[in-house]
C-alpha cells in the first residue's frame, strides 16, 4: 500500500487566442459563430513525496467557465488520496457530481484531473506515457486538418496542403459541408489531384449534412481514395451512420463530439462507424479512452484520436493503441496564453 498521497492541487482556466477565426460546416449552417478562442482547463497535482503531475481539458465556443466551475467543487475530494487509485479516483469524481450527469461538461472537467493523475504517474515512472500504458509502436501515422477549413480559399488550400506533405505529415483532412455541394467536390478533387493518389486523404463535414445529403456525397466522394468521411450525420445518429457505413466503401468515422465511454459503447453497437475518434479529456480523461481503445479493438473497430494538445506533452494517449491515425493540427493554439 502506497503512503503517497495528493497533498496539494491547482486549477486554472486559460484562454488561448486563435490567430484567425476557424470556420467549418456548422458556420456556414448558422449554427456556430467563427472559433476564435479556445478555453483550456488545467489541473497540477503534487503529493506529499513531491511527485507532480499536469493534466488538461478544454472547451471550444462556450463551456470554459462551467467546466472550470465543475472543476473547483469536485476538486477537493482527491486531497488526501493515493494518486496511484486512478480509476477508483476517477469514480470518486464521477460520484461527486453525478446529479448533473455522467457524460458532457461534467465528465471534460474530470479528464483534466485524470490526464494529470496519468502524468504523474508516467513521471514518477521516468516513462512517456505510451511506454507507461504499453506501446504498440514509436510513432503514429498524424494527419493536419490546420490548412483545411472552409474559410480557406481553394488556391491557399492547395498551398497549405503541399506544405503539410512536405513537412512530413502523411495525411490531409479537408472540412466540407459547403450550401453548394460542387464545392466541396471541387475543393477535395483539386486537392487530391494536386497530392496524387499516395497521400491519405479525409474530409470532415461536422455532423451538418441530413440522410439524403450524406447518401449522395458519401456516392460523389467514393471514387476519391479517401480514408474516412468524418461526421457525415449528428454525432447521435447512429442508425444512419450504421446506414452509411453498410452502403459504402469508403470508411465512416464519427465519436469526436461524443462524451463519455458509453456512448462510444453505443456507437460500436450499432456498427455505425468504420473509424471511431475519441477525445481523451472530452470523454472525462485517460481512463474512459483506455476503455474504450478496448471496446474498439474487440470490435475490430479501427481507432484515430483527435484531441489536439496545445503543447507536446503530456502525449496523446492514441499513442500507444495498436492502428489508427492521430491528428497533428495546431490550429493557431500555439498563440500566447491568455489568462
């Protein structure tokens, strides 16, 4: 039994400034106004030995100030803990505030205090992550979504997406759901044309098209060679996605939004996606990912994590799964914190 217990932890909330405004799908569809900040949720952790440990979630649009308002109430309960009970801990937060659920904001705030509970660990350890939980392997294919948003004219596109092959990158993601639809052909076909036909490709409609629509794009983009078609339908649309998945070749993937293990469970039971795409601390942390990493690959479910850390540590926990892609974007999140 370990005689190390959380001594002392700090919260803070940080805005981090985009360089320009992101627009994709659920813009152009009035449903979202350009992201032009990101509000990050930051946990350190020591014990009384002096092991410390850092641990993040983050919010886009509104949620900041609520996950960070969850975070302080539900905070104290790890004082006085072994930080090596991980999971048990990550209950005792769950438990803490389960009247106001157990997947969106409330579980986000808790992976914060997961992933910190992990880079403890890791650190204590003198182990990256991924050798912590187990590698597969020393690195991961990564794709850049950064040079693929709507608002980016096609000419910049194509310059953007040469820049990223060049820089070494091994796949390119390109938001689509444009009103015209022949756009968003002509964009991925001017792209696809430029890269040939040995650079991973993926496009991302952002949950914003409806059964029909998703039918008839998923048949124009078959002959295209992509990876995926990423959120063809809303993230809770199971059936249709299931629907798409059984009608095409050309892979499905969807989990990004989704916020918790069970719902990821869901997905995987109605076989609605070919790829699923887990947030790590949009799902409450490192322990429900694990999970469901597991659930997937018993599944035969193929896994691409999409959380974007704003810094290079702690790792992704993607890392160390067995197939899959993890996205490399920074999306301008490497601008000057502001606080």
């Amino acid at each position: 039994m370990s005689a190390d217990r959380i001594a002392w932890l700090r919260l803070s909330s940080v805005y981090l400034p985009l360089a320009n405004p992101i627009s994709d799908a659920k813009v152009l569809t009035g449903r979202q106004k350009p992201m032009t900040e990101i509000a990050m949720l930051f946990v350190e952790l020591q014990t009384a030995d002096g092991h410390t440990g850092l641990g993040l979630s983050y919010s886009k649009r509104a949620g900041g100030p609520g996950q960070f308002a969850h975070a302080k109430e539900i905070a104290p309960t790890l004082l006085g803990e072994d930080p090596n009970d991980i999971a048990r801990l990550w209950n005792t937060l769950c438990w803490a505030g389960a009247s106001v659920g157990r997947s969106g904001l409330a579980t986000q705030a808790i992976g914060a205090f997961d992933v910190a509970l992990y880079d403890l660990k890791a650190r204590r350890a003198g182990l990256p992550l991924a050798k912590l939980l187990g590698a597969w392997r020393d690195s991961v294919a990564c794709y850049n979504t950064s040079g693929g948003f709507l608002h980016t004219p096609l000419d910049q596109l194509l310059v953007n997406a040469q820049a990223s092959v060049e820089r070494g990158i091994g796949g390119i993601k390109l938001k689509v759901g444009q009103p015209d639809r022949a756009l968003d052909l002509q964009r991925v076909a001017a792209v696809r044309r430029q890269l040939g036909d040995g650079v991973a490709l993926m496009v991302d409609a952002n949950q914003q098209w409806d059964r029909p629509t998703a039918q008839r794009m998923c048949r124009a983009f078959e002959d295209l060679g992509l990876v995926w078609i990423e959120e063809p339908l809303d993230a809770y649309d199971h059936e249709g996605h299931a629907a798409l998945a059984a009608a095409f070749d050309t892979p499905i993937a969807t989990g990004e939004m989704l916020t918790s293990a069970a719902e990821h469970g869901d997905l995987i039971r109605h076989r609605a996606a070919d790829w699923l795409m887990p947030d790590a601390p949009r799902v409450g942390g490192i322990t429900p990912f694990l999970k469901i990493a597991a659930m997937a690959e018993q599944a035969g479910v193929m896994l691409a994590c999409t959380c974007t850390w704003p810094r290079p540590t702690p790792p992704s926990p993607g890392w160390s799964t067995s197939t899959g892609w993890s996205r490399c974007s920074t999306n301008g999140w490497r601008s000057p914190m502001a606080a």
